[in-house]
C-alpha cells in the first residue's frame, strides 16, 4: 500500500474525531472553539500532505508526536476507548512517517 493515502486518512480521521468531541461539547465556548481550531489543522494538514507541500509534509510528524503525547496524556488522566484510540493511531502513523523514504515519496504530487 502506498503512504499517501495512509498518512491522509489518518489526518482526516483525526479532523473528524476532534469534530465530533467539538459537537459534543457544543455548550461549552472554548472547549468547542479549541476542538474546531484542532481538526482544522489536522484537516489543513491532510491537505498538505495530499498535495505533497514539503514543509507539511515535514512537520506532519511534529503534529503526529503531539497527538501521541496528548494521547498518552488523556489516558493517564482516564482509560477511555477515545483516549486509547488516540494514542494508537498516532503511534502507528509516527511509526510510519519517521521512515525517510516514505516522507520522501509523500512529497512527491
């Protein structure tokens, strides 16, 4: 399987799953507001990469590491599937984007 398509789901997934804890926190103002900001930069980000821009394509496994740490975060604070999930998915798709030749063929269009 070719990384593109791997490494874009996981950011539109991502986008997805931050607007949906957006939805569910739709009452609380910056909660909302900071869940919408999130999935627009993991939706940003999915673009990017799609695209083959290099400096996001460079910085997606920043945004990876840092999902991963709030992951483990929010599992240390409470074990929940959400939290877990999390932590998976952004360990998985670090463990792919640290790979030099697959951020490589990612920049390509």
């Amino acid at each position: 399987m070719r990384p593109k398509p791997l490494v874009v789901s996981f950011f539109i997934l991502l986008a997805i799953f931050f607007y949906g804890i957006a939805a569910m926190s739709f009452g609380e103002e910056y909660t909302f507001f900071g869940y919408i900001l999130v999935g627009s930069v993991h939706l940003l980000f999915a673009y990017g990469v799609w695209t083959g821009h290099e400096t996001i394509v460079d910085l997606s496994a920043y945004i990876a590491l840092l999902d991963l740490l709030f992951g483990l975060l929010w599992v240390m604070v409470g074990l929940s599937l959400p939290a877990v999930t999390l932590t998976l998915l952004s360990a998985l798709i670090l463990f792919v984007l640290m790979d030099e030749d697959v951020r490589t063929e990612l920049k390509m269009p």
